[in-house]
C-alpha cells in the first residue's frame, strides 16, 4: 500500500537550529511535493544478429501462445520467460545474393538482392532509429561487434563501420581526456567543419555541370557530408562535458580470437554500462560466425562447417553446444538488464532488445522463416507467435515498424513492410 504523508510539508531549506549552530538535512519525503514522480526513463534499441543462424528444430517452439513449451535453445531465457516473445515466419523477401552469407549486410535493411551487381543498400533500422534519438546522447548510436563487421547503413546505403573492442569502446564511453586532449579534439572538430564546408561549395559548382546520372551520384554525396556536419555538430557540443563515471574497471579484450563466447559476453556488459549511462540509446551488434573451431567444450569442428550440417547428427550435436553457449550469453545479458533499476521499473523494461540471424537453415543458406526474438520494451511478452508458414513469411519489416514506433519514430513504411506490426505482438 502506497504511503502518503499527512503532516505538513517541509522546505528543502530546512535546518536543526541550536545553540547558535545549524546543520542542513538530506533530502526527505516530506520535502518532496506530493505525488512527486520521478522523470520517466528514456527508451532505448538494441539489434543483436549472429551471422551463422540458429538450427530451426532447437530454437522454434512447436506450439504458438502463451503455452507453449520452451525449446532447447529458449530454455536458458526461462527465467526472462515473461519479458520476450518469439517469432516464427518472418522474412526478408529477395535476399538471394553474391553469396549464400551477403544477407547479412541487409538484415536491419531489407535491401533485395544483396552485393550482387547494382546492388545499393538502403538506411539500417537502427540509423532510422538514431535520427530521432541520437542528438539526446553524447554517441547518437553504437555499432559493434565481434569483428569489424557491422549491422548499421547510412541513408545513402553506406557501411557503418563496427567497433569491435570492449576495452576501446570503454574509453570513448567514460574515460576523459586531459584538457589539451580535449583542446585538439575540439580544433580538429572545427578543422572537420571548416573543410566540409570548402567541399560542400565546390561540389555544389561541379553539380551544375553535370549529366542526371552524376547529379545523382554528387546529391548522395552532399546528403552524406551534410550528415556528417550534423554529427561534428553534435560532437562539438559534448566534447567539453564530463562523461559518466562508472565503478567498473576497464575491461581487458579477449587476446584469443576462438573465444567467441567470452568476446560476446564482454561486449555484452560494455552495452549495459552504455545503456545504463544513457550514453547512447540506439545500439547494435553483430555477432560473427568464423572458419575455425571456436573454444567451446565439445566441440572439435571448425563452427562455419558445423552450420553446413546436411543434417548429419553428430555436426547437429556440436553445433549445439555453440548455439546453446550463445544463448546463454543473452540470457546472462537480459538478466543484468532487468537486475539494473532505473525510475518506473528496470533498464530491460526501457529497453527493445531485437535477437536474431540473417539465416532461417545456415546449413543451406536459406533466409527464410528467421530465428527471431523480442525482448523487453513495452511490449506484451511471453508467448511465441506463429507470424506465417515456410511458404508465406510475413515481412520482417512489419516488426521493424513496431520497433521504430517504440522509439517514437513515426512510420508506416520500412523496407519490404506490408503493415505496421505483427498479428499477435502488441504494446502493453
């Protein structure tokens, strides 16, 4: 039951005053105004993508509901049961490309036909996000990964580049440079500014004389440079603010690049800080696959020639141990998210954690019926809904929608969208 002071209300001014002495008091219920409420916490994205997929049979539930039984590969998020929902039947259509893993680069897009010839990307899910949020945080969004590689397109279908080092992304989010570090970082920020500014008039002259094919060509290149002067902007403006201060020790990178587990898990706490700094509130990671044998017990194969299974049992078994680790590593994320209190509730409840892969069967580069998940957010969770069959997928893109109006992001089109949501995943 809710306790309501019925005595009068004190100033914040308020002292114990004796003997020619006063001494101030801390802040006390009775000095807050009545129903006083706490600022609302910020909402917040998150994309994780795993590049080498899920095998169908252990991640899908068998029944859609809320009754459904956990799958093998949902059984360690048991405990966050209430807090995400799972998706069958989704898809990105045309995604056949250059080669059976270049869906990958359009999994937030939806771009057709990716990397094969004139092939251009389009803006990423996340990029559409941090347009609206992205000026409220010092970093409009984070891209990271395991590797290099990213999940984030600019407007003009350009590659964001990742960040793929917890220790590196640790400094930019709370370690400040002394004032002639910060001195030079503002000269170069004007010297940006001063430049794109030179550029920005000189290709506007070239424009003029110009065929529409190369006009074309010159006005995505102003929109980026245009971009990039709003980001100069907004750099120059937190550049002489102190960044948070946090309790956690600087992390060390994981030194064995085999240790795909280890590499997401560390990752994957530099995200809760990040978030739980407000930082940033547009964030996402992809997770890669590799070529090798990962350290992972039980597992002697190289992990890219267990997704190619062909169906053979004992591949099917070492596979699952990875994915399995995989999840578990979520599961350890999703449980440090709703462990993390903030006003009105928990950061996971703040937060729309999107889970998934570009691959619906890895083992035959098929992209459809994706392995996906939403967790968090303001979303009414806890069951698994059938969104089509293996012949009818419906658009992926109709998530993306939900997703983006979460953010405040106003939409009705997005990629291969036919509708805005899913039949079945509604906010609270």
């Amino acid at each position: 039951m809710p306790f309501f002071s019925s005595g009068a209300r004190l100033s914040r001014r308020t002292f114990l005053r004796g003997a020619g002495a006063a001494v101030g008091l801390p802040l006390l219920d009775a000095m807050r105004p009545a129903f006083a409420k706490e600022p609302p916490a910020p909402r917040r994205f998150l994309a994780v993508m795993y590049s080498l997929g899920f095998h169908g049979p252990h991640f899908f539930p068998t029944a859609a509901g809320r009754d459904y039984v956990l799958s093998p590969y949902l059984e360690p998020l048991k405990a966050v049961r209430d807090q995400f929902t799972v998706f069958s039947g989704l898809s990105h259509p045309e995604q056949a490309g250059a080669n059976g893993h270049t869906s990958e680069f359009t999994w937030l897009t939806a771009a057709f036909r990716p990397m094969l010839p004139g092939f251009k990307n389009t803006v990423s899910l996340d990029q559409l996000i941090a347009a609206k949020v992205g000026p409220q945080t010092r970093f409009p969004y984070l891209s990271l990964g395991t590797t290099r590689g990213s999940l984030s397109w600019t407007p003009n279908g350009v590659a964001i580049p990742g960040l793929d080092s917890p220790a590196a992304l640790f400094k930019q989010l709370f370690v400040n440079g002394t004032p002639a570090e910060v001195g030079q970082q503002v000269r170069e920020l004007r010297q940006g500014k001063s430049i794109l500014d030179t550029v920005s008039g000189e290709a506007k002259k070239l424009e003029r004389t110009l065929g529409p094919a190369d006009k074309q060509k010159v006005g995505d290149y102003l929109a980026a440079v245009r971009e990039l002067e709003g980001q100069l902007q907004m750099s120059e403006g937190w550049v002489n603010k102190p960044k948070p201060v946090v309790a956690a020790k600087p992390p060390t990178d994981v030194a064995n690049r085999l240790d795909a587990i280890a590499k997401q898990k560390l990752m994957f706490d530099m995200i809760v800080l990040a978030l739980q700094t407000d930082s940033t509130r547009t964030v996402t990671f992809m997770t890669h696959g590799m070529n090798a044998v990962p350290v992972v017990e039980g597992v002697t194969h190289d992990w890219h020639e267990l997704s190619h299974h062909g169906q053979d049992a004992g591949k099917i078994d070492e596979l699952k141990r990875i994915e399995l680790a995989e999840v578990a590593a979520f599961a350890g994320f999703l449980g440090n998210l709703r462990a993390t209190k903030e006003a009105g509730g928990t950061l996971l409840d703040g937060t729309a954690v999107l889970f998934g892969s570009n691959l619906g069967n890895a083992s035959s580069h098929d992209t459809r019926n994706l392995p996906v998940l939403v967790a968090g957010g303001g979303f009414r969770h806890g069951g698994h809904v059938a969104a089509g069959d293996g012949k009818a997928n419906v658009p992926f893109c109709n998530l993306f929608l939900s997703l983006a109006g979460y953010m405040g992001v106003e939409a009705t089109k997005f990629g291969s969208s036919t509708g805005v949501g899913v039949t079945g995943f509604e906010a609270k």
